[in-house]
C-alpha cells in the first residue's frame, strides 16, 4: 500500500467561508452557475444543487463527486467523529461516509498517514473586521479551535497551519497561541489577498500589514533560536480563489514568487510554494487566451527551482507541493512526467497535496495518488515525493518538537479524547526518541 502525507488540504465547509466567497469559488469552477447564485440561495442546499444540476445537463458527467462535494460541505456534523473529516482521516475521501460508502470502487490502495490542513482567513472576502454567523461563515478563533480539537483527535494524523494575514487586528498574538498551545506547527500565508510577504518591499502602503509581518519573521527566528523550526506554505500559480476582491493582474502581482527571495534569505525561511507554480505553463504557446497564465506559471516555477537549487545546499529549506492538479484534467499526464523528472534533482522537493476538498468534485483522492504513483518511476523518487520531503518539511532533522507533544500529552492528561498520543505502535512512521519526545523513523529521511 503506498504511504501518502497529504501536505496541503483544508479542513472548510460552506459554514467556514462567507456566503460571498462561496458564490464566487462555485462561479470560478461553475462560471455557468455563478448568474443563477446568491449568496442567500447558498444557504440551501437543494437549491444550489438544483441549480448545479439542472442548468448543465453534462455536469454530473464531467464533475463525477460534485454532488458529495456539496453534501460534505454543508452537513452539519463536519468536525464530529463521525463527520467528513473523520472519513477523510480513515479513509482518504473528503466525504460523509454514506457517500464514501456508496462511490468506493475497487480496494483501498493508498493510505494517507497525515494531513495538514492549511487554515483559511476570509477577513478580506468578508469586507468585514470580524466575521460572524449572520454573515454565513464561523468566526475564526473557532475555526482555530476545531483545527485545535482535530489536532488533537488524531495526533499522529493532523497538523494544521495558522492562517497568518497581516491584516487580521492580534494576529500576532493568535499565531503564538495557536503554536504555543494550540498544536499547530506551520503557519500558512496569502499574499494574493492583497500584500506583500516582504515587510522590507517598498510599495507597502499599510503600516499595521509591515508591522504585522516584521513580528511574523521576527518570531519564526526567536523560534528558531530555540531549535523550533516553523514552516511556511504559501499560495504559488495563477488563480486565486481567496483573493474575492481582487482583479487577477492584482493577484498576480502580489503572488509573484520574485516578493519572497530577499526574505526567504534573509530569515533562513523553511518554505512550501504551494501548487509549484500551477499546471498552466503546459498550455498551448500559440493559444493568446492563456498567454499571461502561461507566463506567469512558468516565471513561478523558475524563482522556485532557482531559490531551491541555491538554498537547498546541504538544508532542506524551500519545497513546493503539487496540489490541485486532477487526473481528470487534460494536462495531468504531461505534468506528473514534468514532475517526473522534477524529481531527479535532488535539491527539487516536490511533495504530494491535494487542496480537498476542492479535486474532490471529479476525482477521489484513491484515483489522485493512484496517477502520481504510477507516472512517477523508482522507489526512491516515490517515498521523496509521498512521504520524505513532507517529513523534512514539517519536521526539522526528524524532530517532533517539544511544543506539540508538550499539546497532546496536556491535551490528554485526565480528560483528554481519543487515543494516547505516547501510543505510536500503529504510526509508521514516528518512533519515540528516548528521552520523553518523539522523531520521526530515520528511514524516512
Ligand atoms: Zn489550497
């Protein structure tokens, strides 16, 4: 069975994003759908199916699970034990498990062994200093909260990364809340949502956005100088769904891989370019339509292979996921090849992701892994991309840090839930480190 981490994933249901985001992320899939919705026909759910199902008679031919897409982002009961991101973790499909049950065809052969789910904060899509129920979407302390309980339900399995947007009033000192005592062991960044990553950039406008990143970088070096490393994933190729209020030249200028050299130097960033870059630099070169995309994908993934083969000198310090690319798609064969040979350099680490739920409308994650690890050839080439380079990524030198067992055994102690984290007989791939810790199996890294 071949062992997977999925690197890159969120843990969102339509109750986690304002109604207004939700309409435009159906309308970036469905563009057709987008006239028919509203944010308060959103609400109801038979009615966006409707929508989605009678509008285009095709649709349920080309976009095969967008029926239980919808159903797993509105049922009720998504932290629960019993909810979707419980058939996610056991068994790999961002579903309810009724239709899990009902779409599984053929044996498991994949088993994913972690996921980190990347936080997501809507503050701009919103328009809105705080978001709150009456505008559709869950307030964010307590999407950090069920990120919290999830971490703790599964702790050999979830590790999310803290949303980190400079212009959320105390993001500060909810990150080191989040970190310190919440579980969470990255942080997740997106500019495209209107910033640059880089405090020192001189088109800053807004000086709480500068303030705010000086203490985000500031931070990650106080952590590193006590031998914690923070990871970073951020948001790399053309499309940005987060990015609602924004035309798609200001994304592109904010997403620019070129914003984050100096202070990836400078700050010795352990970084994951989210999505390397996007799938659009295999377009057609004499199709005019797609020229910017195009040329935008393939400047992206030039910074990062030229930031990877100068820093990833004896470190491992800048990675890129290759998330959000469906089987389904036209041009997936020609990317896992490209990836394929991505994967002979050694300085390139390339990991597996997903972004479930959203390659979950026409393709189950089972079938997703399945493309990967037949186009990609050798062993060695494999356990990089699935599973060694997600370790490195999250774990510096194989070490579990302090601040996350320090959360589960708290989190555990009297009332905990769920299983004893200290019980790692069935996880493959951490072992207890001797002194009271945990790293993980040096056959890994
Ligand atoms: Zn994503």
């Amino acid at each position: 069975m071949r062992k997977a981490i999925d690197i890159h994933c969120h843990f969102n249901k339509f109750d986690t994003m304002p109604d207004r985001y939700t309409v435009h992320l159906i309308g970036n899939q469905f563009p057709f759908a987008e006239k028919h919705l509203t944010e308060t026909c959103i609400k109801n759910k038979s009615l966006v199916n409707h929508i989605l199902f009678k509008s285009v008679p095709v649709i349920s031919k080309k976009f095969k699970y967008l029926d239980r897409l919808i159903n797993s982002l509105r049922v009720g009961n998504f932290w629960g034990k019993d909810g979707v991101l419980h058939t996610l973790v056991s068994h790999g499909e961002y579903m309810i498990r009724r239709d899990y049950m009902a779409a599984k065809h053929g044996s498991k052969r994949h088993d994913v062994v972690a996921y980190t789910p990347l936080m997501m904060d809507f503050i701009t899509a919103g328009n809105i200093e705080e978001l709150r129920r009456e505008h559709g979407a869950m307030p964010f302390l307590l999407q950090v909260y069920e990120h919290a309980v999830m971490s703790r339900y599964y702790p050999w399995q979830v590790f999310p990364f803290f949303h980190f947007h400079p212009e959320r009033e105390g993001v500060v000192s909810l990150m080191k809340q989040a970190v310190e005592e919440q579980g969470f062991v990255g942080i997740k960044i997106y500019p495209a949502m209107g910033f640059y990553p880089d405090p020192a950039d001189p088109r800053h406008t807004d000086e709480k956005v500068r303030k705010n990143l000086v203490a985000l970088y500031g931070y990650i070096r106080e952590m590193a100088g006590k031998g914690i490393i923070l990871p970073i994933t951020t948001h790399a190729q053309y499309s940005a769904t987060q990015a609602v209020d924004l035309e798609m030249h200001e994304t592109r200028e904010f997403t620019d891989i070129a914003n984050w050299k100096r202070v990836v130097r400078d700050y010795d960033l352990k970084i994951n370019f989210g999505h390397y870059g996007g799938m659009d630099f295999l377009r057609d070169p004499n199709d005019p339509k797609h020229e910017r995309a195009r040329e935008f994908s393939l400047a992206c993934r030039e910074h990062i292979q030229g930031l990877m083969r100068e820093l990833n000198n004896g470190k491992k310090r800048v990675f890129a996921d290759c998330s959000a690319h469906s089987p389904m798609d036209d041009n997936s064969e020609a990317y896992i090849r490209q990836v394929d040979l991505d994967l002979r350099d050694e300085k390139l680490l390339l990991m597996y992701g997903t972004d479930l739920p959203v390659v979950t409308v026409n393709t189950l994650n089972n079938d997703y892994i399945r493309a990967y690890d037949s186009g990609i050839t050798g062993e060695k080439a494999k356990d990089r991309f699935f599973m060694s380079n997600a370790l490195a990524f999250l774990f510096e030198d194989g070490k579990i840090p302090r601040l996350r067992t320090d959360f589960l055994k708290q989190a555990y102690g009297g009332n905990g839930v769920g299983p004893d984290p200290a019980d790692v007989s069935k996880v493959s791939w951490v072992k207890p480190d001797g002194q009271g810790g945990f790293r993980v199996d040096p056959k890994y890294l």
